[in-house]
C-alpha cells in the first residue's frame, strides 16, 4: 500500500505493531458485545475474488461504538495517510439518534461509512485492474474464465462488448471507477440526515435511492399523488453504498461526472471529490445549490483528507521481535 510506502522502516514497525492491537481490540470486542457477522464475498472466492471483506459488527448503543473505536485508536478527525479498521458497523446503534451531541453524531457517522467506501471502491479497483491486464494484453486470447469475467463486466456496467475490444474497454473502464470517499460521505450526510432519517433507520438507505419495485421500498409519507416510486430498502448499510456508487457510474444522469473523472484519470490526477461534485446536478432538484451544499459539507469537515487514506492490510500483525514484524497465519 501507497501509504506503508512512503514511511520509514523503524515507523512501519511501529504502525504494524498497532495494526496487531488494533486486530486483537476488535476480535476481543467482537467476542464480548457478540452479535456479528462477515459481509461475505459476493462473488466467487479465491486469489482473483473482487471481493473486499469487512468483519461485521452489531452494538446496541454509541458509547460501545465509541468504545470500540478509542480501543483502535480510531479517531475523528483522520490525519493524512491514516489506516482505517477492516469493520463494518452496520447497521448503525438503536440509540444513534437526531438529538445526538453534533460533534459525536458526525465523528461517529464518518467513522461508521468510511470503511464501506473504501471497501466497496476497493473491489472496483480489483475489477479495473484486472480490464486494465486484458487490454494490455494487446489482443492475446483470453481463457474462457477471464472471457466470463470480462463479459459479466461489461453486463453490469451496460457498455456493450464489441468486437473492437480496445475502445470497449476504455468504454467500460470511464464506467467502472471509484467514487471519491468525501464525496461518498458528503452525499450519505446530506441525504439521510447523519444516518438519522426514517430511511437510514428503517431501509439502509443513506442516499434516498427509489424504486418501482412492489414491496422493495418504504412509501415516503409526502409521496404526491399519482406516483408509484418507493424508497429502496437495502439488507444493508453496504448495500445502499454499493447502490450508490453504481447509480453514479450507470446513470444518464451523471454522465458528466463521469467525463469529469476520466479527464482527472488521463491527467493522472488524483479523483477530486469538490471537483466532481459538479456533476452532480441532476442528483437533486436544487441543482447548483445542490452541488453547493455538498461541497460545503466536504470542506467544513476537511473531507479532502480522505484522498489519502486506505483500509489497513487484512491480517493480524501479532507480534515484533527484534525489529521484524511477525505476520499471523490467520486472517
């Protein structure tokens, strides 16, 4: 990882020494408060899985959250380069409420997304670079496993699969990208009210998604007449993240956003959560003031910092002995 990268040896110890208590806090935890499950892969398993794992766990208030967090040293406001635990708190605590202290109900809603923005990135990655390998492959055949990989991609993201693979390709990769996490939890804030709106609570859903689906939403109370749109329900608060990202990557409505975000790729540029919150006009009514609002919500809580932040290895670092980290067998 980029950010293991950049520090010197005598400080990646260190930092791997904390990942072994982080590990041990969270397996210690999980164990008393009970109540847990994986989110499992949700595609085939193995060493080419998209799948990005994170231990899911259920606590009944804030202050077993927050007790969880201070034992990973897991803080809010995250410094630059910080590595994020491999958790999941889904869905959020019964008593994660409106009337929360703000500052608590902030630094705990971000903490809680965040892993699942980089989780659910993460796999996009993994799709990516295994769409980048084929291409650079310059026309060499493909196995048939890697040509049903490929096609099950092109089918998700609706780009069509021609014979000029190359230029389908580079179709489905502008498709195919990650959402910047300040952008994710900008919009996630912004929709669902902190994670405290009826939707949040009652359908997973941070980002007002609909459907028109019969019994797969909740009627919205001011829904106007003649509508049949409903609020999606989600078995998940990953779902709704996944949703989401998806929406943003498929949508005709956010087809500049996208063009947007390959301008930043081909300049090799870093995606730019504020910049690319510009194509996000059409996701409200409020079009600009939309954008505005958004862009408020990532600024005025130094958002930007999320650029550099990744999730921390899987795998439990147990031990350091003279020096050299001892990698566990598990995990």
């Amino acid at each position: 990882m980029a950010v293991l990268a950049n520090l010197d040896r005598k400080t990646r110890y260190s930092l791997l020494a904390g990942l072994a208590l982080q590990a041990a806090a969270v397996i210690g935890l999980i164990s008393f408060f009970g109540a847990r499950e994986g989110t499992g892969p949700r595609q085939e398993s193995g060493p080419d899985s998209w799948n990005v794992a994170l231990q899911s766990v259920r606590f009944d208030s804030v202050e077993e959250v927050e007790r969880l967090f201070a034992r990973l040293s897991y803080h809010w406001p995250l410094a630059e380069g910080s590595l994020v635990p491999r958790i999941a708190i889904d869905p959020l605590p019964g008593d994660y409420q409106p009337d929360l202290e703000v500052s608590r109900k902030k630094a705990l809603f971000f903490r809680a997304m965040l892993p699942l923005a980089l989780a659910e990135n993460g796999e996009i990655r993994k799709q990516r670079e295994f769409v980048k390998r084929v291409r650079d492959r310059a026309g060499a055949p493909l196995d048939a496993r890697s040509r049903e990989r490929l096609r099950l991609l092109f089918g998700q993201y609706r780009v069509e699969m021609t014979e000029d693979l190359t230029a389908a390709i580079d179709a489905l990769l502008q498709r195919m990208d990650e959402i910047p996490p300040a952008l994710l939890l900008a919009q996630a804030a912004n929709e669902s009210a902190w994670g405290t709106s009826r939707f949040a609570r009652l359908a997973n859903n941070l980002f007002g998604q609909w459907t028109w689906r019969d019994g797969q939403g909740i009627v919205p109370l001011e829904r106007p007449e003649g509508e049949s749109y409903a609020v999606r329900k989600f078995p998940s608060l990953r779902a709704s993240v996944r949703d989401y990202i998806h929406n943003l990557n498929i949508g005709h409505a956010y087809e500049e956003l996208r063009a947007l975000r390959s301008r930043q790729r081909q300049a090799g540029q870093p995606l730019d959560a504020l910049a690319l919150a510009a194509g996000l006009t059409r996701y409200s009514q409020r079009g600009e003031a939309y954008v505005d609002e958004i862009r408020s919500i990532i600024r005025g809580n130094r958002l930007e910092v999320l650029a550099d932040v990744g999730l921390a290895p899987p795998g439990a670092q147990v031990a350091v002995s003279d020096g050299d980290p001892v990698r566990s067998t598990g995990g």
